[in-house]
C-alpha cells in the first residue's frame, strides 16, 4: 500500500537544489530511487510535478508518494554456518566476510537471514519477516561474532542490552596512517551523506550520536599501518569505517571510505600483494558479550581473525620482529 508524506522546507534554509534537500530528508531512498520518483511524477510542490534541479528559496511544502516497496521473500538456504553457541533462545555465530546480514534489494539469497532460517526451524517473524531473529549486524565485507534471537521474548531481552549500549563489543582494525596517541574517544555523530547515499558520514544535519573507543595494539612505522582495537559503545551504520576515515586513518582496503593511493603508497611489494586479497575492509568483530535473555549469565564469545586478514598480519610480525631484533644488534655492537 502506498504511503504519503509531506515535507516543508525551512524558511531560513540556503537555498539548494530539490534532490539534495530530498536526499537529507528521506536518507532510508538512494538517489536512483529518488530520481525514479520524480520522473513518475511522485513528487510535486503546489500540486505541480517537479524537476530534480529545482531551486528551493524556503517555504516551499513538498509532497511526496511512496509506492508499495516490493519486498524480497527470504527463504532458507542450505549455507555455510559456523556457530559458536546455540541454544533454545539464542544462537551466536561467527560470519564470515562476504556475506550480507539480510536480504535487501539486489541481496535476496546467499545471506545471514537465509543461512539461519535453514539451520534453525523456528526463526520465522521473530524481529520481521526480513529479519528473523537479527538483533543486530555486522557489514558485509567485516567478519565476526554475532547474536540472533530464537524467539520474540529473547529478542527483546537483547535489543534492549543493545539499545543502552550494555553489551561488550570489540574489533580489530588495520588503519593506513600512524595513530599517535596509545588511546582515545571518538565522539561524533553519524548519518547518511549529504551526497552520495551509499555513504554514512558525521558532516549531517540529522546524525544520531556515535561512540568509539580505541586504542593501540601495534604500529608498523616503516608501511604507515596501525592496529587498533575498538570497542563500540554505539552500533551506527559504518561507524568504525567513517570515523577513521574522517580523522585521515580509512580502514585498509576499504572500497567506500579509501581509495587505491593508499595501498599504492606501501614500498612493500609482499605487502601489498597480501592486502590485494583482503574482500574488503580490514575489520574483524572479534568479541562479543551480552547477558542471556533467561540465565542472567553474562556470556562472551570470540573469534579468531579470519584468512586473508590473518596473513598480513602474520607477514608484519615476522617483519617488524626482524626488524626490532637487527636494532636490537646494531645497539648491542656499538656498547
């Protein structure tokens, strides 16, 4: 059924373009669904259909008609699962990259919600028909530890630690760049990009507030490479991968928030071969605690990082191992 919504531009607003004004009010459509709307003549101001380069001066009141969304159907799916835990209320499991949350547009099969409605029976409606038991997620290019809820009451019981940020969260992640100080806070706000909609970004008019935690594992000096570990108090869309972006330390080998530049720029040819096979970013949710929804026991699941990501991070300890030990040896010779 179609729905009908109705914005009024602010009188004091810059003036700007419609389908930017549109993209900051609607972040849930992306720009080719805007543009789809009003090229079918779904957007009009004044009753009068409009162009998507329309100058808007203020005031103006935009109605907007959104069609019936044609909706993936998720079916189960005899996919690989690897699970940590499993119980009658609960199921942990740790996702490999790759693979999407839940279905969406252009993702109907091959994800999370299609692999567990296969492995568990009784899944269906828990959370929404899309959505069946996921609490939360993780992306598709970032592997790790994850909950999902067997029934309504344990799904709830989770969503709520979620929710007031109570469950214990930490991932590893390999930075281009040399964080200086050996921890920090990130506190930033984050929400769709003004621009371009596949993004997330804390330069919004409508962020919701989003917290990060880090601090340094190790620094690879000579390749410009950090580890960080990071512990979320917040779970926002990309929130790891906008904020490092945003401070000019983008997760390596992230497609969306890095460019190619900055692999070009590592001198190590080994190195940079290793990072080539990465699937995308290098970040890897490697814990996860929460309290169980009927023991009240505080239970904690990890996971190892998985291959490809493993490798570079092998190669650099054995390299920067080599390296430390030959200073080590220049020291000892000059005593």
């Amino acid at each position: 059924m179609e729905s009908k919504q109705q914005l009024v531009v602010p009188e004091n607003r810059s003036a700007e373009r419609l389908d930017c004004f549109l993209a900051e009010c609607l972040p849930a459509l992306s720009r080719s669904q805007l543009k789809k709307l009003i090229e079918t003549r779904l957007i009009s101001i004044a009753g009068s259909p409009v162009k998507a380069g329309r100058k808007l001066k203020g005031g103006e009141v935009i109605d907007v008609v959104l069609p019936e969304a044609e909706v993936p159907e998720a079916l189960p799916e005899a996919l690989p699962l690897k699970v940590l835990y499993e119980d009658q209320q609960l199921i942990v499991i740790d996702k490999a990259a790759g693979m999407v949350v839940h279905p969406a547009a252009g993702h109907s099969r091959g994800t999370l919600v299609n692999a567990l409605l296969h492995h568990c029976s009784d899944l269906a409606g828990i959370g929404g028909e899309l959505r069946p038991g996921i609490v939360h997620r993780i992306d598709k290019d970032t592997s790790g530890v994850m909950v999902a809820a067997k029934n309504d009451s344990s799904h709830q019981h989770l969503a709520a630690q979620f929710k007031t940020h109570s469950v214990n969260r930490r991932y590893l992640a390999l930075v281009h760049g040399l964080v200086q100080n050996q921890r920090g806070i990130i506190d930033q706000p984050i929400g769709r990009h003004r621009i371009d909609r596949k993004k997330m970004s804390s330069k919004t008019r409508q962020g919701k507030r989003a917290v990060t935690r880090w601090q340094v594992v190790r620094r690879f000096d000579v390749d410009r490479l950090t580890l960080l570990e990071l512990t979320l108090e917040t779970g926002r869309t990309h929130q790891i991968r906008v904020h490092f972006a945003e401070m000019n330390l983008p997760l390596v080998a992230d497609p969306l928030y890095s460019n190619r530049s900055r692999i070009n720029a590592i001198n190590d040819i080994q190195l940079r071969s290793l990072i080539e096979k990465l699937p995308g970013q290098a970040l890897h949710a490697k814990l996860l605690g929460f309290v169980h929804p009927v023991s009240g026991e505080y239970m904690e699941f990890s996971s190892e990082v998985p291959e490809p990501f493993k490798a570079i991070l092998h190669y650099l300890e054995q390299k920067y191992s080599a390296l430390e030990g030959g200073k080590d040896q220049d020291r000892g010779s000059q005593e």
